[in-house]
C-alpha cells in the first residue's frame, strides 16, 4: 500500500555505531524550514523496546510502522540506525516500494578508529566502550538490492547535512542556503520504479 505523497521525502542514514547518523539527523532537521520526523533505530530498539539486535526482532516492524505512519501524516522521515543489511533490508526496501515520494539511502563509512574517537565524546561512551563496538563493526555493509550514496569519514557535517539537503531538495532555512560545491552538483538521482530516486553509489573525493 502506498504511504506519503510525492512531496514527501524518505531519508535513510545508516552506518556503524559512532558513525556520525544521530548528528546529522538532528542537524538535518534543524536545518529545514519543514516538518521532518526523525525515526531513530536506537530510541525505538534500545529505550521503547528494550531489545537486543537480533534476526526477526520486534523493532524492525516498529521501525516499519512509525515511518510509515509519519510519512502518511505529511512528514519527511529521517530514518537512521546500523541497520544491518541482512536484518533490516526487507524492511527498508519495502519503505522504499511503497513510499509515494523520492526516497534517499545513504551509508557512512567511517573507519573503526574513528567511530572510536567520535564514541569517546559521546554520552553512551558510560554504557559500552571499543569491546561491543568491535563486535558490532561491520565494515561498509552496503544494501544489497538498494543504492546507497557512500559518504566518507573525510565530509564533515557541515558538508553531509549540505549535500543531502540538496540532494533531496528539502526546503532550508533562509540563512542556511549556500550555493553547492561541484561534489555536491555532480551528484546524481537515478529513475527507479515505485517514483523512488535510486542512489549512485559515489564516494566524495578526500580533501
């Protein structure tokens, strides 16, 4: 069944714990003159369900429907999380099947020394440390049968946030419009069926 509008935009961010998903989800939605809905893997799984990420488990269905109830109300959704691939893809292809609107994946491949120092500054730094962090790193655990845009360690938030922004033409604040670097212009939308924008896999160039 179909879920949203063509004006509603899906955004899917996902990569390894301490990756940098959470800041630019909340930076994205500050940064919008609009009604973003930010649909958090960690909130739904770890506080609501508290639940261990495991095949089959209750949050992916709860991941599932508060998306897509989001996205029949008229928000744009920022979905972020790990999200492993072979637990969550079926989930987040169906999303993309049913979604009305242009839908945007996105991983960020960040190096396991980096999700360290990152981590380090965090307030779960008190609830797990680089033992549980090394056991979940899954490096550049792509979708299999979804594009997803590589964004490298070396973009910094600024240019993240920037880049999908422009990407998925989500309205900005007046202040916050800038004009695009030309990493940012030669990204490119693919046609998809089901009215997605399929992604090209494309990692920016380092600094």
């Amino acid at each position: 069944m179909t879920v949203g509008t063509d004006q509603t935009r899906l955004i899917v961010l996902r990569g390894n714990s301490g990756s940098g998903k959470s800041a630019v989800a909340t930076a994205l939605r500050s940064s919008c003159n609009c009604r973003i809905a930010w649909v958090s893997q960690d909130l739904i799984r770890r506080t609501i369900l508290q639940e261990k990420d495991r095949p089959g488990g209750a949050n992916v269905g709860l991941i599932h429907q508060v998306a897509r109830y989001s996205l029949d109300r008229g928000y744009h959704v920022v979905l972020d999380g790990i999200l492993r691939a072979d637990r969550y893809e079926q989930m987040l292809a169906s999303l993309r099947h049913d979604h009305a609107g242009p839908s945007f994946f996105y991983y960020l491949d960040v190096s396991f020394a980096e999700t360290l120092r990152r981590h380090s500054n965090r307030p779960q730094a008190a609830e797990f440390g680089s033992a549980e962090m090394q056991s979940w790193f899954r490096p550049l655990d792509l979708l299999t049968g979804i594009d997803e845009q590589v964004i490298s360690e070396c973009s910094s938030l600024q240019d993240t946030v920037r880049r999908i922004l422009i990407d998925s033409g989500l309205p900005q604040h007046a202040s916050l419009e800038t004009r695009a670097c030309p990493e940012l212009r030669s990204s490119r939308v693919l046609p998809a069926s089901g009215g997605e924008g399929r992604r090209t896999r494309s990692r920016p160039d380092r600094p």
